[in-house]
C-alpha cells in the first residue's frame, strides 16, 4: 500500500458536541430481574500521563485561529470535563457547523434511526447530520468552511459506523480542497486485530472497507490507511493532520471517560462488543431493552437450557422495539465476564454464539432475518460468506479461524505501515 505521511503534529485531541458530557453508567446490585437494579454513575480514572489529542490545544488552535471551522463530534468529544465546541468557542474559534454521525452530534438517537438536520439551541450554530439525507458532506455544506477537525470516539471494530462517517469528511474535503485537522483518541481495544476480513460482496453501512472486525487502530490511524491503500472513492487523497494521543500505546487499557453511543454504555460493554455485536445477526437479544446492551444475551425459547433471565423493555433513545420485547428471556450473563480473558487471547470470541447455537430448540431460525427486522444478517456482521454453514455443519472453533487465513495475517503486515503508535 502506498504510504501516506500527514502533516507532522504530535498530540491528542478531541472534538464534541455543545452541553457537558455524561459519564459512563456502570450497574451494581444483584439478582436476575435486571428492570430493578441500579446504575452507579462515576468518572472512570484515566492515567494521568496520557492525553488525547483534543486536550492538547496548544498544538492545533494555531491552525484555527481565525478559520471558519467546521467540527465533526459528538458527545464524546471533550476536552477535560467540557465539550470542545464549548472550550474552542471560549478560546475564541470560530466555529461556523457542527456535523453529526449516527446518534447525533447530542448522541440520543437510537441505533440506525435517521438524524435531522438541526441548530444547536445552546449556541446557535447550524448542525448538518451525516447520517440523514446524505452521508458525506456537500460542496455547499463546505463551501463557507476553511478546515475541518474531526473528533469522534471509536471502539476498534469495523460495524461501528463512525469511521464511516471518517471516509465520507475525508472525501468531501479531498474533492473539495479542504484540510481535515483528527484529534486522535486512544483506542479502548486497540489490543485486538482479529476475525476475518471483509469481502466485497457484504459492504453495507456496517463494514465498507477489507478490514477484519477489530482492525486494531485509532482513527488517525485508519485515515492514514484510508490515503494510503486508495479506499477514498476514485482514490482521492485528503489532506490531513493528525494530533496524535499523548504517551500511549495499543496495549494500554483505557477506559472511556463518555459513552461512545447510547447502547455502549458500559466499559464492560465497550470491551465485549467486538464479540457480543456478533449477536445482532442471530435470533437472541443481545442486551437491547435493557441498561445492559452487549453484555446479557438470550431468548425465550432457551429457556429450561439456561438459568440467567431477562426481560427487554421499550427504553426511548436506546432500543424503543427490542427483539422480544417484554418476553422473558434465558441465556448468558456476561457482565462480570473477566475481559482481561480476551486481552490475553487477542482474540474476538466465538465460542458464545457456537454454544447458544448448540444450546436452540430452534436451529433453523437462529440465523433467519426474516423472523425480525431488529435482526441483522450475519454475513455482513462477519464479513464472509461461510460462517453461518460453518456455525450449523459444527465446525470448531480453531476450524472457522483457520478460514480466516492469509488474509488477516496479510492485514496485520500492511497495518504496520499506518501505525502512529507502539
């Protein structure tokens, strides 16, 4: 792949939306009827030696200094405990839009649900959603900007639509000769470089590019591996500077100090979701309806197979028609699951989805999207055409990864060359 060296910046950033940001919620208590437990809200601690690109402003408000500045945030992007339209615009930039990504530049959109375009009732400024009426920006979105600073929290995985929304600004200012400023943030499973890599024939909205599911990389990093391997659309080149992450490396836990989106709204949830999304694409509901989305999994139909229930409810700007909606369902219980398991394993767990697949009465409808439209489909969750007969003929484990090569160990090789960090 062809190399593509950005501007020369060093540092952290992050950009945001308008308000203060929410912490992360983490639940306490014990016993199985989940609609009655309580959440504890608390601000994780992050080491005091790593900063992210957005809180070091000092390297890039030269660059915005009387530009007409347009960001790409969401709640996630903050510098300290305030967002970063709100700290830049104290700083005196002039912020001309704000964009939004799936959920909304405020974030309280559910999964999937179309964003409007908006104004921002705390500052006035106009909000232009990417995931709406279009994706990428237009040239009249553009047209009164001078640079575009990108700011957006991602969890590593390839389904999870923000680095979408990435190609799509690194295009509109390719084609319309606009310098893009990332603010780099850490990459909370930037250990894990796993499963298969995506074949053409299942791009969707949840996986554009041939990257495995956990790609193993900061969005600075895979802007870099957008220029150089030509994935732009008609192999444009945007002009990017990266405002790297202060003092941290792939292999450093950290622990997102705001929910990334309205259903990852755990730490625990952050860390199984490159295994637990898998689940999207089955007949089992995998948390949504309830506070604990991607860490609970089950159906009503497994019941007498497992002791663990739950019952998902309607819940506004998390899941308003979860799959089995005020059905009790059965199955695993993931929320004290020790994640550092799979930090030692490197890999994406596959072993759940086998043993509930194993576990069904109903074999012939664990992977049929026809029996709910709160179903994905597999294949494009996966990224290849073979896993659903794999999971049905019994393959092992060791048999499915084994399918997964050469190409994800060719990934890795050609990753090295876009890394900005250890």
């Amino acid at each position: 792949m062809k190399k593509y060296i950005c501007f020369a910046l060093t540092g952290l950033i992050a950009l945001s939306a308008c308000g203060q940001p929410k912490p992360l919620e983490q639940e306490i208590g014990k016993g199985k009827n989940l609609e009655n437990r309580k959440l504890l809200i608390r601000t994780p601690k992050v080491p005091s030696e790593l900063k992210t690109g957005a809180e070091q402003t000092e390297k890039y408000l030269p660059l915005l200094k009387g530009k007409r500045v347009g960001m790409v945030v969401n709640p996630t992007s903050v510098i300290g405990t305030q967002t970063s339209v709100d700290s830049l615009l104290k700083r005196g930039i002039k912020i001309q839009k704000i964009f939004g990504p799936e959920h909304g530049f405020r974030g309280n959109a559910s999964a999937g649900v179309t964003v409007n375009d908006d104004v921002d009732t705390k500052t006035g400024i106009k909000a232009i959603s990417l995931y709406g009426k279009h994706s990428t920006p237009t040239a009249e979105d553009l047209a009164d900007i001078d640079i575009m600073v990108f700011d957006i929290q991602d969890v590593g995985v390839r389904f999870y639509t923000y680095i979408n929304t990435l190609q799509h600004v690194m295009e509109a200012c390719a084609v319309n000769n606009k310098p893009l400023l990332i603010l780099d943030r850490p990459n909370p499973n930037g250990y894990l470089i796993d499963g298969p890599i995506l074949d053409p024939k299942f791009k969707s909205g949840i996986g554009v590019q041939p990257i495995p599911i956990a790609h193993g990389l900061t969005v600075g990093e895979y802007a870099q591996m957008l220029n150089g391997e030509g994935w732009l659309k008609d192999k444009v080149k945007c002009k990017i500077t990266i405002i790297k992450n202060a003092n941290y490396n792939h292999d450093m836990a950290y622990t997102l100090p705001v929910k990334p989106s309205p259903n990852l709204n755990t730490q625990q949830a952050i860390l199984l979701y490159p295994s637990t999304c898998l689940f999207e694409g089955t007949y089992l509901n995998h948390g949504r309806g309830t506070m604990f989305p991607f860490t609970i999994v089950g159906a009503p139909y497994l019941k007498g197979k497992f002791d663990f229930s739950f019952t998902p409810k309607s819940i506004k700007g998390m899941s308003e028609t979860p799959l089995f909606q005020d059905q009790l369902c059965y199955g695993l219980d993931l929320r004290n699951y020790d994640t550092a398991e799979l930090v030692k394993s490197k890999q994406v767990n596959i072993s759940w989805l086998i043993e509930l697949y194993k576990a069904s009465p109903r074999k012939e409808d664990f992977f049929n999207t026809k029996l709910s439209k709160e179903m994905g489909t597999i294949e494009r969750l996966v990224g290849v055409a073979d896993f659903r007969q794999q999971v049905i003929d019994g393959k092992s484990e060791a048999e499915i990864r084994a399918s997964w090569e050469p190409g994800l160990s060719a990934y890795k090789t050609m990753r090295k060359k876009y890394l900005l960090y250890n």
